[in-house]
C-alpha cells in the first residue's frame, strides 16, 4: 500500500483513545487564554514562548512543565473549556470514544474542589456526544504523593463515582512502584470502579508484574518494557492484556530515541493486545492520527496492522457491547475494503 492510500485509511478508521491525560490537552494558546482569564502569571511571555518549551529529556522534564500548564485552570468553566477543546480536536480525526485520566491530586493541593474539576470535565464529555464521540473517565492518583493521600482522594471523589468509569495510577513511574498503592486499588475495585495502571514506561517489567497482580488491573499503560521478560510477554498474550501504547509521547520523553527505533511493531508481532494513543498531545507533537501515520510509516505497518490496533481498542474500551459492535462493524468493512 502507498503512503497515501496509508494515510487515507487511518484517516477513515473509527478510533478509541484509551490513554489521554486531558491536562496533557492543553495548547499553548488556552493555557495563555486561561492564564488571562484568571490572573495566572506565567513564567513565558508568548504563546512561541511556551512551544518552545516543549523539549523534554525525560518523564520529570516534562512534569515540570505540565504542572506550570494545570495551575491556569481553576474554575468549572476552565475544566470544561479544555476538555471541550479536545473532544472538537479529535472529532477531526475520527475519534469515536475517548476514555480520560483526570488527576484531581493535582488540583485539590490548591484548594480546588473535587466536584468544580468532575463536573466541568463531566459536562463537557455530555455535550461531547455532539460530535459523535462516547467517553468514559478515569481517576488518577499521583503516584510521587502517598497512598494515605490517594486514599483521602478516594474518599473524595466516592459521592461522584457515578462519573468515573475506573481508576488508573499516573506520575513519576520510577521509585513508585503499583504495590505501594495496594489497598487504595482494592478500595476502588471493590466500589465497582475499573483499574489501571501505567507501567513499564521507565519502571521495569517487574511494575507490569504488581500492576497486573497487586492492583489487579485490565489495562497496562504503555507497557513498552515488557519484551524484556519473555514470561511477562507470555502473559500479556496468553491474557490478552491491552497496553495503551503512546509513540509519540515515548520519542518526546527519550523512552526510544526515535519514532523508527520504537518497538510498536514487534510488540504487535509478538500477538499482544497492543493500541495507539496520544497521552498528552499539546507538549508530545501529535494527536491520534498523527501517531498514526508517523508509526505506520516508520515501522512499515500494513492495512490490516492498522484495523487490528484499532479493533483492539474497540475492545478494550469501557463502553457498551451495543457501541463497541458499531464500530467493530465499521472496521470489518474497511478491512473487506483495503485487504482483499
């Protein structure tokens, strides 16, 4: 297949986004917009200034920045703002469920309360039906803070887990391993709520051991390390285990050095459940059609490559059995389509 005849399919593929931090969705242009709105000052003269910014050299380089990002927004109007901003973003690309992380931590340290940051986001993921687009979201504790801090947030978010879909666990991955946050994980899953947990970006395949038998996840979080234990891989398949994959955000924040030295393909080779997602693509330079294209491109995926990882984010979607077949349908035809 050519390029564009590449590119024309990935622009027709219904997707599911399973690993967005909506924090992550923050332009340069609405973070200086918000900062007006509120009276923020930032450390950065001009939207160029703050492009200019996004150059990391790992995880904590780009934390930093982040953490400058979420203090513009404050109100339920701001919340609602940057999430709405998103959902009109990826509408273009065809997105048709999004799933969320949220990080309340963040937030209520500044005196925020838990239900102006649900309700905007919440209200925001309502009118984004809209475009067509179904959501679900997700609670992440801050795993450099403690587990007695993840537990008072989870007694906080607890009257408005009608909103929430899952917990997940988010933040500086290295020293924080998934069993320090045990029994706050068995909290939530005893209240109904899903988990996941990102693991195996920078921490070692022994993090994806304790997220998936500590936290008892149904989703890894990138996971990109665990082809260096092939029992760990022998799992993933035999379990069929998602990993919410972000290739673009793995090259901005030197987890591979470039977008062709990513292992994406092999860990498709190796039959796991993998998918592509865009994590936080206002700093990491593409949404989801953009990781798309640069990792088909790069590492020579084909048609059906393609319809396999969006099938399988399909699948692993906390949504309806009655949406998730829509668009399983939809992706059979393109299949018929564009390989045969």
């Amino acid at each position: 297949m050519d390029a564009q005849s590449l590119n024309t399919l990935i622009e027709q593929l219904p997707k599911a986004e399973l690993h967005l931090h909506i924090e992550g969705t923050l332009e340069p242009e609405l973070m200086m917009t918000l900062a007006k709105r509120n009276g923020v000052a930032l450390p950065y003269e001009s939207v160029e200034a703050i492009r200019a910014a996004y150059q990391f050299t790992d995880l904590q380089s780009f934390l930093d920045l982040y953490h400058i990002g979420t203090e513009v927004v404050i109100t339920e109007q701001d919340f609602y703002d940057m999430t709405m901003a998103y959902l009109e973003r990826v509408a273009l690309d065809n997105v048709k469920h999004v799933e969320l992380f949220c990080d309340t931590q963040t937030y209520t340290a500044r005196g925020i309360p838990v239900e102006t940051v649900l309700n905007g986001i919440d209200r925001a993921l309502q009118d984004g039906r809209q475009h067509g687009i179904s959501s679900a979201l997700i609670l992440c504790f801050l795993r450099h803070l403690s587990e007695e801090d993840a537990e008072r947030t989870l007694d906080a978010v607890l009257p408005f887990k009608h909103l929430l879909a899952g917990v997940g666990l988010a933040s500086s991955e290295l020293g924080h391993p998934p069993s320090k946050f045990r029994k706050v994980f068995a909290r939530a899953r005893a209240e109904g709520l899903k988990a996941v947990a990102h693991a195996g970006e920078e921490g070692p395949p022994a993090y994806i051991f304790e997220a998936l038998d500590d936290l008892q996840v149904v989703r890894i979080d990138h996971g990109v390390r665990c082809l260096e234990d092939p029992s760990l891989v022998a799992r993933l398949r035999a379990e069929q285990i998602p990993l919410t994959v972000c290739p673009l955000s793995n090259v901005a924040l030197c987890v591979v050095e470039s977008i062709e030295q990513h292992n994406f393909k092999d860990l498709l080779e190796a039959g796991l459940c993998v998918t592509i997602n865009s994590d936080d693509p206002a700093y990491f330079g593409g949404y989801m059609n953009e990781n798309y294209r640069q990792t088909a491109h790069a590492l020579g995926l084909n048609a059906g490559d393609l319809i396999r990882v969006a099938r399988n984010a399909f699948n692993a979607a906390f949504m309806s059995d009655a949406e998730r077949q829509s668009h399983l349908d939809q992706l059979d035809r393109l299949e018929k389509e564009y390989t045969q």
